[in-house]
C-alpha cells in the first residue's frame, strides 16, 4: 500500500522547501527490435516518466513527449505488461523481498 494519502505528499516537504515536482522515470531496454512496441522500433531505450506537482496537476511523458496516461497503459500492454497485476508496482523497501 502506498505511503501517502495523496500525491501531493509525494513531493518533498510538501513543496514548502521549495521543491515544486516528483518525479519517477523508467527506461525501458530496447535494443530487440523483434519485441519493440509498435512505433518504438527507432528508439533504443523507451523512458516512461511521470511527473506529481504541486497543485494537483500530473505529467506523463514517452520519451520526453507529454502524453496521455491511458498512451503510457498501452504502451505497457502492447509489450504485455498488466498495470493490473498487484506486482506490477514494487514499493519501496520491498525490492528485497
């Protein structure tokens, strides 16, 4: 389960040390163009990126391109990734286990 009760407290110190975004990105290896999304055969490495800031406002990007969260779900399941699956998330300190 996750930590914060919002996404707001995802940023540091709630944006009050005068950070204003969290941000996570993945990238993704993608050098087997046989197993490359569609659209995606040109890049080496896909990077996924989500961006909380304060405000409320949230930010995906593909490879540095803003886009759309449901263009980042599919995505994940053009290469069979279930964002549904309770372990497709790891949360942290649990890496290990």
């Amino acid at each position: 389960q996750v930590r914060a009760g919002s996404l707001q407290e995802l940023i540091y110190k709630q944006g009050q040390a005068g950070v204003q975004k969290a941000t996570v990105t993945v990238v993704f290896n993608n050098k087997d163009k046989k197993a490359s999304p569609v659209g995606y055969e040109a890049y080496d490495e896909i990077t996924v990126c989500r961006q909380v800031a304060i405000g409320g406002r949230n930010k995906y990007l593909i490879n540095g391109h803003v886009a759309q969260q449901n263009k980042v779900q599919n995505l994940f399941h053009s290469v069979q990734l279930n964002i549904h699956n309770p372990h497709f998330l790891i949360m942290q300190g649990r890496i290990t286990k």
